[in-house]
C-alpha cells in the first residue's frame, strides 16, 4: 500500500487498483469542527484534480479535489451522521474507495507533505 | 427561559371569537387530521412570555447597533403608524383599481421618489427584499440580453469583496459567475476587469461605495469598460445610505439597481424581515420588470399596467406593500434636503468613529471612508490572540451591538462599523472609549475578552452541536 | 420636516473638526465633481404631523369595506388585540437578524417557537425560518426538488394562478419545465396525473384546498408522485391544518403555504408569511434561517442560527437559494396568534369558516345561484350565477361587502371567515336573488 498527499491536502492510499481517500490531519486541525460532509455517490466517476465533496464548518464550507482519477466503488456512509469523526481521526476516516484510473500530478509522500506544510 | 409550548396548560384559553351563528358544519372523517398540539395558555402568560422575549432582544431602540452595511438607523414611530391604518391595513389584494386608488397612490409616489434618487427611469416594488431584488435585477438583465438574441451572455463579474448574496443570486438567474479581484487601493481593479469582459460578459454586479465602505473613483470608467463590452451594469443598493442626494447609480453609468428600504429608508428589520427590495431601472430594461407597475392616467387615476415583456411575477401580488408605506413617510418627512443630510451625516459620523480608533486598529487611512469603515484585528490577534469575533463578544458586554464580523473576505480578522446618521455624538465618543478600552484589555487581559460575553443573556453558544446534532423544534 | 438627526450645529462642527475637515461636502473628496448630483427633485420635507394626515387622506381614498368575501390567497381574519400590541413592541421592530446568539436569545427564540409550531400544524419534521410569501415558498420547494434528470413540475390547473406564475418565474432560468394538467370537476384528474408523471418528474405540486376551495384526494395524488420517484409538495392555507389531514399525513415531503391568515392583515397583499416545512431528509436543501437549540459553555439553553454553511453568505454560487432575509416578524405574529387561539381556539376558528362558508352555500343556492363544483369544499367555493358576477359585486359595494373574486362573467369564488356574520351572509344572498 501506498500514502500519498495532494498539495490541497487529501490524502490517498493506493492498494492495487483500489484507492482510498481522505483529508490530512493538518487539513482538518485548519477547518475546524467538521459538522457536514456532502459526500459523492457510489458509481460517481471522479477526476483528479476536481473538485468530489464539500466539508462544512460552522461558519464555512471547502471543496475537497480528487488526489486520483476513478469511479467510486464505496462511500463512508458513517460520516454522514457523524463528520467529527475526520477531527478525530482524518487518516482513519476515509471518504470513499475508488476503483483507479489515474493518479493526479504532483502526489507528494508523507515526508514530502510533511515538508509542505512547515 | 422555557418554551411558550412548555407552559401550556390543557383547558387554558386567550383570545376569543363571536359564537358561531349557524349549523357546525362537519367534515368527512377521512379528512381529519390527528391531534393538534398548539401551545394553550392565558392572555397574562402570553403577554409575560412575549414580554419577557423582547427583553431578551436589543434593537436600534435598545442601543448602538453599528453593524455594518445593515443601516441600523433610527426607525421612525410615525412610519408604524401609517402602516397600521386601517385605511391600508383592512384592503384585500385583488380589487378592482377605482376601489384601490389610495394604494396606487402611496406605490406611484414611492416609486417616483426612489426613481428620483437613483437616477432610474422605472421602478417595481415587488420584490420582497435585497436578495429578491438581486435576483429580480438579474432576471431583467437575463431577460434584455434574451431578446437581443444576445445567448452568448451568460457571466456575471462579481468582485471578490462582494456579499455572499450577488453570486447566489447570478445563479439563480442562470447566469455563471466570475469573479474580479481588487486592486491595491481595494477598489476593481481596472486591468484585470478589462482581462475578464468580452462579449460572453452579461454585467457586473458592484456596490458603490464599495464593501470596504470606500468610494469607487473609477466608476465612470469601469462601468463604461462593462457598456463597451455590451454588457450592463448592476448596482447593489446596499450602501446607498451614504450617497443620497450626492450622487446617483443612474448618474455612475449603472443600469439596474436595488434597494433595501429596510436598511436606507428606515421601515426596521424586524428581526430579519420583512424587508423590501424595490428595482429600479433604466428604459432600455423597463419592459422586462416583474408584475405590474403604477401609471397616473390623463384623468388623475392611478391604473396598473404590466410591462410588455415582463420576466413574470415573483410576489403573489404587490411585494411587501405595508414595507413600502414606511419608507414613503420616511421620504415624505425628510424631503429632499433632509434626504441628503441623512447621508451626509451618516458619512460624518463614521468618519468620526474611524478617527477615533484608527491608530490602534488599521483601516484604510488617507481617504475619507462613506457611510462605514472596515477594521482589521489582524495585528491584533497575532500580539495578543485576541479576534475580531472577541473584540465584538466584548461589546456585548458594553451594552452595544457589535459590528459586522468577518465580512469582506478580502481583511483578515474585519469588523465593519457603520453608525448611522441618526446617533448622538455622545454615543459615537462611548463606542470609541469602549473600543480603545477593549484594545488596551487585549493587551493587559486577553483571556477576559477571548471569553466575552460575560454579562449577556447567555455565553457563547456551542455552533458545533447545534449543527451537528440539529434540534429544530421544541 | 423632521430628519431624526441628534447632533446640533455646534456639535458637527466640533466632529467635522476632528476629522480635520471644515463642512459636510469635503468627505465627498472621492465623488468626481461631475458625477455629483446638483439637485435632488423631490419635494421639500413635511411636518410628521403633515406626513401623517397625507397618508391618512391616502388612505381614506381606498373603498371602505366593512365586510371581506374574498380570499383566492389573502384572507381577513379577526386579529386578537393581544397579538397586534405585543407584536409591536419595539425591540422585536428594531432588530436585525439574530446574527450576535448572546444578545438576541428573544429573537431567536420566537422563530424556535415559530418552527416548532409549523411542524406541529403540518406535522412535518422541520420547518426553517420562514420566507417571503407562500408564492416563493411554493417556488424554492419545487427548486429543492431538481435532481439529475428529474426536471419536471406537475401540476394540475386547480392551483392559484398567482403562485403557478411565481414557479414559472423562478423555474425559468434553472432548467425546470412545468405541466399543467386539466383538472377535473375543479379537482385533480388523478387518471390524468398518473399518465402525465414519468422518471422526468421532480416533483407533483398540489395546493390544500385548492383555488377553487375543493378539498384535494392529497394522498392519492402524493402516491402518483412517489410512483416515479418524484416528490410530493403540497401548498396548504395553514388554518384548515387546524382539521385536515396534515401533509406528513398525506405522503408530502414538502409542505409550503402562506401564513397570513395567522395574525396578519391583508395590506393590500404584504407582507405576508411565506412557512417551507420538510422532512429530516431535505434538511440540507431548505433554503432560508433556520434556528437550533443548543448550550452554551455553562450548559444553559441557548438558540442559534444553524446549519448556516448551507446559505448564500458562506456557500456563494453554489448555494441552493439566495434568500437572506426571512419575514421573521411576521412568523413572530403568527407564532403569537396561535399561542393566543391556542388548539381549541384555531379549532374554532378554522370550524367557523367552514361552516358560515357551508351555510353561505347553501343560503346562495337557495337564491338561485349554483355551486360550480360538486367537490366538499373548506371556506371557499365557486358560484355560477344568472346575473353578471360585476353587478352582484356593484350592488354589495353599496353595503360595503367585498363580494366574491369574478373568474369569469358568471363566476365567483368567495371566501368566508369568522369575520363574516350570519346577517351579512343575508344580505347577500337577498341581494343575489334579487340580481
């Protein structure tokens, strides 16, 4: 398996052809108390680079862009009655699995987006 | 504070009505709804609850209120009065016009006056408030391009200090929006709005003054970079309170405007509504205004007509009519001379302000600001941890109603003050002690503000649960 | 004229000198010279006490009329003194939207009560803040309900003409089309509407009663939507909720309507009380304030505007409607009114119309005019008579009655409410007979 970071910092873990993803532990200590997650649809096709799911904050709502190109073969359905599940866990709590097409450009791995964020 | 349905008392009765003087008539009972649950209490309970409510609500008649480009002016008694005669208050909505003629009259003269003071050729009343009136603008903008056989048209430039609402509403016309950055002096910024017109450009949307509480100089040119591109120019009235009588939308090159009598014209809020949002246009969009409009006929009677290419209706009949009656004896009071002394006063008084706390908190200095000014606590925040959000807790606690939070994006950490023309100097030298005294406090004390409110009804609620775990009725 | 100014002449002297400027037009430094207005033509300021009888004259120009027969979607009822003093209380007047939680707890609360009470009456799970009229509640509902390819809006041609030309309004420019299906006898044609909705339909919209007062077969029609995965919106006059079947009741997903009949004059047709309630589901699509019930940091009780990252300040272009304001004091009046009537009270009230309508039906069939409609009707209904509609209207002029709405030579469509009494009812009907 492989962990990879998006500069807007989603991150990916690609395991085959499958991948899963999710938001960085930095991305949502800076969002602040998620209370929704708008989450995509199984069977969606995402693109990387675009834009797949929106998160809320009390007083904002942030795109979150595909770190991969695929269709989505599994949602988190969890997160839906409980988004502050990402607060307490982003790198446990994925968003969706997608079956993989492409990865995006400029993918950095845990110690180049450590450096990323500094 | 409990509930009103959590004092209900089976059996308890308030207001009554004439017996009934025929047959009751029943329904079928397959018709029949289950139990109803409504609220059962005495007229005493109910007078004490509401009571206790009002206390536990601050308005313009409570204290300063300088949120800014809301225009918390002073609301006239005089206004509540005319729209509480019976004369206005008991007319049904569909009568045929000989029965209605008093009405016409208040909405022809309305209308006339608002046309005088934008510089607008035609005018509806109908839409209910600013974003319905945003709306209502757009739809004629939609509309003209439309029957020019112009469908190229399809963005409106918005710049990046706009409200919220301007590119909701260019949505909900249909259009895409694109947005145009500001330049250094915070104003549009000349270069890139030439780099962003073209001939898919259907208008630009602006406030002038702008957000920032600034007058945008280059007007005449940006609104002519717009006119050359074929595109038409929108003007969102939510600042006119610091131009009137001065200078006119119509006058600056804008081609449709709206206006929020609630916040310019004084009719109050309410607690967020009913507001009103008349539209003013020029010629070229006159034929495309929703619903219909007053004309004063050759005999001296008022008749509707319905413009010839109207986008439709968007109010069930006249927009909020007894909103309207308020800002006509408004006007009717203030005159023409009073009009622009509102502004120019209200334009005094923020610039007073600004003065008296533009050396501890950065604004934009070396030009006089309109009716509002913008304050960062960036600087502020990053010495002493204190935020905008605690300075505007902490006036809470000063018995004042803070200002606009967080609002333009474009300045980190903004308040947006706007006093209004109708307050005392006494008040504005208060809400600049208190304001140089909070900003000492950040420095000597931060954790009491970053606590702030101390002596409110309640302290800071928690947003999170209640948008998580939504608990919408009682 | 009175201008509301405070400062006197000396005292803007002393803050125009703090500016460092020395007269008013010197802030304007900004404006160029040319754009600058020379002279605003409007007239000279009034006295209040001269604004005040102008108005009065204005408003005594308006045909007096003691006794209202008309709805067909403003609707007189009486409005208990209790409502209209408490409701003008000057800090509800004078506020903004309850953006600061910790100082406008009363506000807040009001449209907590408000909420609470629509859902009560519609029986549905939520209700935000409230919107500009039933018109645009009946517009944004059908807005929520746009999905992929589901475009469609049916309707049948029993719905008030004035909200279906709202919904084309507001429709217009976002990818929806509306059918209009004929009615039958003044009813839905439920055979027409099961051939008319297909996978396209977003949603079937249906008014209770309907313009011409009919009582709907509501659940049979929300089953037709549902049958193609449409939804249901159903446009109810929230004083017959005080008995008919609720909209959860009959299927709805969105329930919408104008609550003027709850405490509000008719004011020539504003501001009136546009009330959205939904099911858990569509939470996140209903557009406009909603207000929670939350804690603060002590554990007190505590109300707020919620769910906010939905609306147009925060979502811009992507928010679902523009809407920012509600007609949140008209929801206080009518959250007041129905504290004030109570369950029994609305009961009785609600009762009263339908009854003094049924005996107007009756008292007018017996003087020769017909119900167009053989369906069981609320407190409206329409009447074919042999006399022109305009002159019946012209002989109840004379006795300051506001007779029936004229849809067509022959055709009225009265209204009747508690405000109504037995004797007007009457009068009519002579004058009917006599026509």
């Amino acid at each position: 398996m492989k962990l990879m970071y998006a500069k807007t910092h989603e991150w990916v873990a690609i395991d085959g052809n499958k991948a899963k993803i999710g938001i960085s532990d930095h991305a949502q200590h800076e969002l602040g108390d998620l209370v929704f997650i708008n989450l995509p649809a199984e069977g969606d096709s995402i693109v990387a680079g675009e834009s797949f799911c929106d998160v809320e904050s009390v007083k904002a709502v942030s795109d979150l862009y595909a770190p991969v190109s695929g269709r989505i073969v599994a949602v988190n359905t969890e997160l839906e009655s409980a988004p502050e599940l990402i607060n307490s866990d982003a790198m446990g709590a994925w968003i969706c699995e997608v079956e993989l097409e492409s990865e995006g450009d400029d993918l950095m791995d845990e110690a180049a987006y450590a450096e990323f964020i500094k | 504070m409990k509930l009103i349905t959590e004092k209900s008392i089976a059996g308890q009765r308030c207001a009554t009505i004439r017996p009934l003087e025929v047959k009751t008539e029943t329904l079928e009972k397959s018709f029949l709804r289950s139990e109803l649950k409504l609220p059962e209490v005495s007229e005493v309970t109910l007078a004490r609850h509401y009571t206790e409510l009002s206390r536990r609500a601050f308005g313009v008649d409570t204290g300063f209120y300088p949120l800014g480009s809301c225009t918390m002016k002073y609301n006239p008694k005089i206004n509540e009065e005319v729209a509480g005669l019976e004369g206005f208050t008991h007319v049904h909505p569909l009568c045929e016009e000989e029965d209605v003629q008093g009405c016409m009259q208040a909405m022809y003269e309305l209308t006339e006056r608002l046309k005088a003071i934008t510089g607008m050729d035609a005018l509806t009343l109908e839409p209910a408030a600013g974003a319905h009136g945003e709306y209502v603008g757009l739809m004629l903008i939609a509309a003209y391009h439309k029957k020019r056989k112009d469908s190229k048209r399809t963005k409106i430039i918005v710049p990046d200090s706009a409200h919220g609402t301007n590119p909701a509403s260019a949505v909900m016309a249909g259009f895409e929006v694109v947005n145009v950055p500001s330049d250094e002096n915070q104003g549009v910024d000349i270069e890139a709005l030439k780099k962003v017109v073209g001939d898919d450009t259907a208008a630009l949307m602006l406030t002038n003054p702008t957000t920032l509480g600034l007058f945008e100089k280059n007007i005449k040119e940006i609104t002519e970079i717009v006119h050359n591109a074929g595109g038409l120019v929108y003007y969102d009235g939510a600042n006119l309170n610091a131009i009137m009588g001065v200078v006119r939308p119509g006058d600056m090159g804008f081609d449709v405007v709206h206006l929020n009598l609630h916040k310019t014209f004084s009719t109050p809020h309410g607690g967020g509504g009913p507001g009103s949002g008349p539209v003013g246009c020029k010629a070229i969009l006159k034929d495309f205004l929703p619903g219909v409009v007053v004309e004063l006929d050759k005999k001296g009677e008022y008749v509707f007509a319905k413009p010839s290419h109207t986008i439709g209706k968007v109010m069930p009949f006249f927009g909020n009519f007894g909103v309207c009656l308020k800002a006509l004896a408004y006007i009717k009071t203030l005159g023409a001379e009073g009009i622009k002394e509102a502004s120019q006063n209200a334009v005094l008084n923020a610039n007073y302000i600004k003065k008296g706390i533009e050396d501890l908190y950065p604004t934009q200095t070396g030009r006089f600001c309109m009716h509002e000014f913008v304050i960062s606590c960036d600087k502020l925040k990053a010495e002493t941890g204190v935020a905008a959000m605690d300075i505007a807790k902490s006036m809470i606690d000063n018995g004042m109603h803070p200002p606009t939070m967080y609002f333009p994006l474009i300045v980190h950490e903004a308040l947006m003050i706007e006093p209004t023309e109708t307050e005392s100097k006494e008040t504005l030298d208060e809400a600049i002690a208190v304001l140089r005294k909070l900003h000492k406090e950040a420095y000597e004390n931060p954790e009491q503000l970053k606590s702030a409110p101390h002596h409110a009804q309640i302290f800071r609620p928690d947003e999170v649960m209640a948008a998580r775990k939504p608990v919408l009725k009682g | 004229m009175a201008n509301y100014l405070t400062n006197t002449d000396s005292q803007v002297k002393e803050m125009l000198s703090a500016v460092g400027v020395s007269s008013l037009d010197e802030l304007y430094a900004d404006i160029p010279a040319d754009l600058k207005l020379k002279k605003l033509e409007i007239e000279k300021g009034l006295s209040q006490q001269e604004t005040l009888d102008e108005m009065k004259a204005m408003a005594n120009k308006n045909t007096d009329y003691k006794v209202i027969m008309r709805g067909a979607g403003a609707y007189d009822h009486y409005i208990p003194s209790v409502v209209k003093y408490l409701s003008s209380r000057s800090e509800f007047l004078t506020a903004y939207t309850p953006y600061q939680a910790e100082m406008s707890q009363g506000i807040l609360q009001s449209i907590f009560e408000y909420q609470t009470m629509i859902c009560a009456l519609t029986g549905m799970d939520v209700s935000n803040a409230s919107v500009y009229s039933g018109a645009t509640a009946a517009a944004e509902g059908v807005l929520m309900t746009k999905a992929g390819a589901k475009t469609e809006i049916i309707v049948s041609d029993n719905v008030n003409p004035r909200n279906l030309e709202v919904i084309k309004t507001y429709i217009s420019q976002r990818g929806m089309t509306v059918t209009v299906i004929p009615s039958k006898n003044g009813e839905t044609d439920l055979n027409a509407l099961t051939a008319a909705v297909s996978e396209k339909t977003a949603c079937v919209y249906t008014e209770q009663p309907n313009y011409y007062g009919i009582i709907e077969p509501a659940t049979y029609i929300g089953e037709i939507a549902h049958s193609k995965g449409g939804k249901f919106i159903m446009n109810c006059n929230p004083m017959t909720l005080a008995l008919l079947k609720t909209p959860k009741e009959c299927g709805a997903d969105i329930a919408v309507g104008d609550a003027q009949p709850f405490g509000l004059s008719m004011s020539f047709g504003g501001p009136f009380l546009g009330y959205m309630a939904a099911n858990d589901k569509e939470v996140r699509k209903l557009p406009g304030r909603i207000v929670g019930e939350t804690v603060d940091k002590e554990g007190n009780r505590a109300f707020v505007l919620t769910l906010q990252a939905r609306e147009q300040h925060i979502r811009r272009e992507k928010a679902l409607s523009n809407i920012c304001s509600n007609q949140a004091h008209c929801a206080l009046v009518a959250g007041m009114y129905l504290s004030a009537m109570g369950t029994e009270g609305l009961k009785e009230v609600a009762t009263t119309c339908l009854s003094l309508a049924h005996y107007a039906a009756e008292e007018f069939k017996k003087a020769g005019a017909e119900l167009k409609y053989s369906g069981d009707f609320f407190h409206e209904f329409v009447t074919v008579t042999k006399a022109k509609a305009s002159k019946i209207n012209e002989k109840l002029k004379k006795e300051g009655i506001l007779g029936g709405l004229e849809l067509d030579k022959n055709e009225m469509l009265w209204c009747f409410t508690e405000t109504v009494t037995k004797a007007d009812i009457d009068k009519v009907a002579d004058i009917i007979r006599r026509a």
